[in-house]
C-alpha cells in the first residue's frame, strides 16, 4: 500500500433530487423527513394526500421517526415535497445526520417553552392570587396587579404557545382544522378578553388561565415527544450507524474521509479492528469479524480473501480493505432499518379508544361553543358574558382527562415493573401486552446465558487446564475468556503472541484452532505443549435457571411459547427441551425471524417477542409487544417495549400481570373522564364558571384519573 493522505470529504449539498430515489427491480422509492405530523389523523392525510399524485401507488408514513416512504413509477419526488407543503407539514428528501438533528432541535424547543409557561403560571398565579384573595383591596391597585400579569403573561403565553399556534396555522393554511386550533383559541381569546376587562376596569381577568392552560397542555406534549424519542431510539441508532464516516481508498491508496452514504459499488474501504463494516462487500484480506448482527452468535468468525462482509458487522481482527458491492441504503443494515420502521408503523397505528374520541374533539368544541355564545346574545347577554362562556366551554372540554386515562396508569404501572427489574418504554406497551397470546423466544443470551462455557473439565488431565488457562487469560477471545473463568483466579503467561483466525502461541505451546496445533475432532479450541498428545476443550451454552419457570407461567396463563434462533439444529433441539418448548426454529436469519412476526400477525396471533440480538431488533419491533433481557445488545434494547434490568425471567410473568390488571383500570378511568365532561359543560355553558376555575376543574378531573391509577401500586 502506498503513502496514505488524509482529506475530509464535503458533503454533497446537491439540490438534485433524483440522487434521493432509489430504483429497484420493480418500482421507484423515495424517502422523506416530515415534521410536524402528531397523530392518526396527521397520517391519514398525508398518506392519502400523496397517494393521489401522479406515479405514486404507495405512501406509509411512520410517526415514531417522521419518515414517508413513497413508492411507485415515474413520479416526481419535487412534486411529492411540494404536496407535503401544502398539507401543512415542513418536507425535506431524508438524510439520516439531519434527522437526527432535526429531533433533537423539536426536544429543546418544547422543552423551552415548557420552561417559560411555567415560570409564567406560577407569577401570574402570585400577581391574581393578591386579587382573589383581597375583597377590600382599591380598585387602583387591582388594576396594577392586572396591568403586572398582563405584562408577565401575554408574552409567555405568546412565546410558550408556538408549538400550538405553528399547527394551526399550517392546518388552516391548509385548510384543515386540527386539535390545536381550539387551543389557540382559548389561548388567544383568554388574553384578549383579559387585556378588555383589564382596560375597563373589571373585577376579574383571566390571564393566569391562559398561561396555566398552556403549561398544562405543554406537560403533556413534552411527555409525548419524549415518548416518540424513546419509541425512535433503535431506528435512531440504525440511523446513525447509516451515517458513518468511513475511509475510502483513491487512486495511488490515497485514504479520504466521507461520510458512508457517499460509498459506490466498487469503492476499496479500510476498515480498522474494532470498526463497523459500512456497506454490504468482499474482503480483500483475511480477518475475524463479529457477525452477531446476522446470527445474533457472540463468538467471532474466521473470513478469508474473496468471502463476503455484511455491513453491521465488527472487524475483530487485522484491519482489512473491502470491495463494496452495495450502497449504504441497500446494505443489511438498511434492511433492518426498514423492518424496524415497519414494526413501529404498525404499532404507530394501534388506535385506542382515547384516540378515536379525540377525532371528535374539534368540531364538536367549535359548534358547542358556538352554541353557548350565541345563546347567551340570544337571551340578551353582554358580548363580554357570552365570549367569557364560550371561552370556559373551550378551556373546559380540553380532552386532558381523556388523555390521562391512558397514560395515568402507565406511569404507574411502570413505576410498579420497574421496581421489580422490568423498564417499560412504549406508551401504550402494557396495553399490548395485557392481550399477548403467544411468546416467540430468541435462544441465545435470551433463554441461555449467551456465552460459552467449559463442559469437559472433570476429563481433562490434571494441571492441563491451568496451563491452558495462563495463555488464555493474554487473550479477549470469548473460548479463551471462558478457559480462564473455569481455571479461575491465576498468573497470565508472558510473551503470548496472538495469530488472527488460528490461536495463541507461546514457545512450544499453542492454544487455537484444530488445524492450527495439528489435532483431529470437532473440539473448538485445543491445547498442545510441544510434541505432547493435543487436548480439546469442548463448550456449550447454558440455559438460565428461570426460563423453565417462565415457560410454564406463560402456560398457565395461556400464552403458548416458540423458538427461533440462528443457531445449529441440535443445540437448538437440546435448548428446547430443556425449557420445555416443543415449537422451534433453528438457522433462522433476521429477516426470517421479521417474517416469521409478520406471518403471525397476518393470522390473528398477539405475539410477545424476547430477543437480545442486534439480529432480533426487526423481530422486535414488528411483533404485538416485544421485552428484551438486561444483557441484550444496544439496538435491541432500543427496539423492544421494555428492557430487563437484570436476568431474573419471572419478572415477565409479572409484568403479564400488571399489564391484564392496568387494562382495567384504564376502562375505569375512561368512565371517570366521561362522567367529568358530562357535568362540566353544562356548567361552563351556563356560565356558572370562569375561566381559571374551568382550567382548574381541568386539572382536577386528571386528578381523579390519576388517584384510580395509583390503586395499581398496591400488590
């Protein structure tokens, strides 16, 4: 290889959208970043909305990443960005390091604002407090208290407001309405009519209702969003791992920088130990890679000159070139991104029955409220005591016990599973869980222990075992790893030399491959001193104490269990009979696995999936509801609803439990949010209420919400 010279790459700010099109066989695809999207409805229209375009036969919009994907035949991707627009909603062709950013620019705009309505609320609360509290006090000073919380409240109102204020806007510019449109109003018309009666030197204003409906309602967005991050975290990470800078080889081996999406079929890319393989390519060396990404197997492979390197997997051993043989939209890692994105699609599209009340909401507000205000002008009402009713009638049917009746219980809930070992991400998680009918297992590090262990010991000659054992221990090699921790504690032997793909050496002793010290046998790893007589060590992978236990739970509650793992068919067969599973898979790929999901939801089944392999993070995702233990891997951790903290198996059953129980309570609380609006509006439409007591009575029927979800705390 000759000299090397490092540059940095620009990126490549093309205004040419054809680069973002991806062409296969059969159709053309193009994918892209929307923002401001929020709920079924959102997805509804933009789905529809683009697929009426010329070309396009198909648009799926996921919500957790804010990705459309549109395919079809000679459409114009311009003409697809410039729909998205006119529907309201910001479009740009999707770039996975400007998402990214995107995201978390929306996190800290909200939580700002989140920040200034409440430093609001609590000095408008202590400026009105003065007045509501004071029948004597002189109508001067009254008004300089009103005059003070206008000043503190109309601009934190206006500023804390965006996020509302944006979406309508874009819905009326897009001539729709949605569930902020109400709450602008209220907002806006609270502060107007406050800033009137303040001027005319009224006994009441309702700045501090303003402000307060506003945090409330923030509360409630930021925990949402919080939410979506937490629902996005695994596509994040593929994201990212899509995203790379890698080094690609030019002319004379020049090495230049670029980010991994800029690499074409036929690129020469070094890849260093311990580096990720960027795009799908063959080697043009030797080496060992971890392939856990394909197989979910913890222990590394041998690869040779000429075999392929899936991108996903880590170089473990000597730094090597490959040849690329695909982009990085078409490598394996991409392929799990969109099996990822499809799971959560689908899960995106569960629709409770808060939701389906919802879509309600806004014409049903406008059209009471303006039966309320025209009512009272009928019977010869001021204007002033007809728009302070419509206005409470807006505040007081906001939808937040309606929307707390979920998440209520899921807050407790979850504090519940996660005192017990058991981290509940998903909003809506338990929910799914509560109707699982059948569990799909992964075999490895899920029902075992995930690592090798020394299962010859009592045969081998006396003291071989610690001799092997003090070579081992110079090595991080999990056969190695697993010698050492059946000798136990002892000296590491000097002047180890290690040969990628073959073993350990040390003068006449070598500790590796078969082939390597000369033996014969289907041993992993042998030990030879010399001309002396070569001895195996044979491994397995052992089965954790609890997944019997668990198997037979799942039993008695009538949840049936399967398994599926890339591993051979006679460990599988030995694992299976063990835990007591008669339904098995071995040999099984990633993209099997999300078939084998997708094949039984297609047949009606709710499936519970427990893996802990990047290889299962797609399975994840597309099953009904998905755990994954505490050793798992990053990505699937991110992928499944809920992560163990430990290894202890039986905290699923309890978690089963809580799931079944906490469904009932969020019926219950559903009643109590039906009765709540059932009494206040005739109330606030009779104008029998002001506006801060209608933002107050708000906050006490999530209140009543929250105190029947607490009942779950107990037992």
């Amino acid at each position: 290889m000759g000299a090397l010279t490092l540059s940095l790459a620009p990126p490549d700010h093309a205004d040419d959208l054809s680069r973002h099109v991806r062409r296969d066989a059969d159709c053309e695809s193009f994918e892209v970043a929307v923002t401001g999207a929020r709920c079924a409805g959102c997805i509804a229209k933009i789905e529809k909305g683009v697929t009426a375009l010329p070309g396009v036969a198909f648009a799926r919009l996921n919500l957790s990443t804010g990705k459309l994907l549109v395919r079809g035949h000679d459409f114009a991707p311009q003409a697809v960005l410039r729909r998205l627009r006119d529907l309201g909603y910001q479009a740009r062709p999707f770039e996975a390091a400007e998402t990214l950013s995107a995201e978390d620019a929306e996190g800290r705009f909200l939580l700002r604002c989140l920040a200034v309505s409440g430093l609001g609320t609590v000095l408008a609360m202590g400026l009105t407090d003065a007045v509501w509290y004071s029948s004597d006090m002189a109508p001067a000073l009254r008004q300089g208290f009103f005059w003070l919380a206008a000043v503190v409240t109309v601009p934190a109102s206006l500023y804390a407001g965006r996020p509302f204020f944006r979406s309508a806007w874009k819905g009326l510019k897009a001539r729709t309405a949605n569930m902020d449109l109400p709450i602008s109003l209220a907002v806006v018309l609270a502060l107007g009519l406050s800033l009137y009666q303040a001027a005319n030197q009224a006994a009441h204003t309702y700045f501090d209702a303003a402000v307060m409906l506003v945090f409330l309602l923030l509360v409630g967005r930021y925990l949402d969003y919080r939410l979506r991050d937490k629902a996005r975290g695994a596509a994040r990470h593929l994201l990212a791992l899509q995203s790379l800078l890698v080094r690609r080889l030019g002319p004379q081996d020049t090495l230049e920088t670029v980010s991994a999406r800029d690499i074409a079929v036929g690129d020469r890319v070094l890849v260093a130990g311990g580096e990720r393989v960027p795009v799908n390519g063959v080697l043009e060396g030797d080496t060992d890679l971890d392939v856990s990404l394909v197989t979910g197997e913890v222990l590394p492979k041998a690869v040779s000159q000429g075999m392929t390197a899936l991108a996903g997997s880590i170089v473990s051993g000597a730094p090597v070139v490959l040849r690329a043989t695909a982009r990085v939209e078409d490598s394996l890692v991409a392929d799990l991104a969109r099996l990822l994105e499809a799971g959560q699609q689908s899960r995106s599209q569960y629709v409770r029955l808060a939701d389906r009340a919802a879509r309600l909401y806004v014409p049903a507000v406008f059209v009471l409220s303006t039966l309320v205000l025209g009512g009272w002008l009928v019977v010869g009402a001021s204007l002033s005591v007809a728009v302070t009713s419509a206005i409470t009638v807006l505040i007081i049917t906001c939808p937040c016990a309606l929307g707390l009746a979920v998440p209520a219980v899921q807050v407790v809930a979850t504090g519940r599973l996660f005192r017990r070992g058991v981290f509940v991400k998903s909003g809506d998680a338990l929910e799914r869980l509560a109707e699982v009918d059948l569990a799909v297992l992964d075999k490895t590090g899920t029902l075992t222990l995930g690592m090798p262990v020394l299962r010859n010991a009592e045969a081998l000659p006396p003291g071989l075992l610690d001799r092997a054992a003090r070579i081992a221990r110079a090595s991080s090699h999990p056969y190695a790893r697993a010698l050492a921790a059946a000798a136990g504690p002892g000296p590491v032997a000097q002047g180890v030399t290690e040969s990628t793909g073959q073993g350990l050496s040390r003068g006449a002793e070598r500790l590796g491959s078969a082939a390597w010290i000369g033996a014969r046998g289907d041993s992993p790893l042998w030990y030879r001193d010399g001309d002396g007589a070569p001895q195996g060590f044979d491994f397995s992978d052992v089965i954790r104490p609890a997944a019997p236990a668990l198997i037979e739970a799942m039993r008695t509650r009538g949840i049936r269990s399967e398994m599926l793992t890339g591993d051979r068919a006679d460990i599988a067969a030995r694992i299976a009979a063990e835990a007591g599973i008669s339904s098995w898979q071995a040999g099984v790929t990633p993209q099997q696995k999300a078939a084998r999901m997708e094949s039984l939801r297609a047949a009606g089944r709710k499936v519970l999936m427990v893996g802990d392999g990047i290889n299962d993070a797609a399975a994840l995702a597309l099953a009904h509801v998905s755990i994954a233990p505490g050793n798992a891997t990053d990505i699937s951790q991110r992928a499944a609803d809920m992560v163990l903290r430990g290894d202890d198996l039986s905290a699923i059953t309890e978690a089963v439990d809580v799931a079944r129980r906490a469904r009932r309570l969020v019926l219950q609380n559903f009643a109590v949010a039906v009765a709540y609006n059932l009494t206040a509006i005739p109330l606030a439409a009779l104008g029998m209420v002001t506006p801060l007591v209608a933002a107050a009575t708000m906050a006490g029927s999530s209140i009543l919400v929250t105190l029947n979800a607490l009942r779950l705390a107990r037992g």
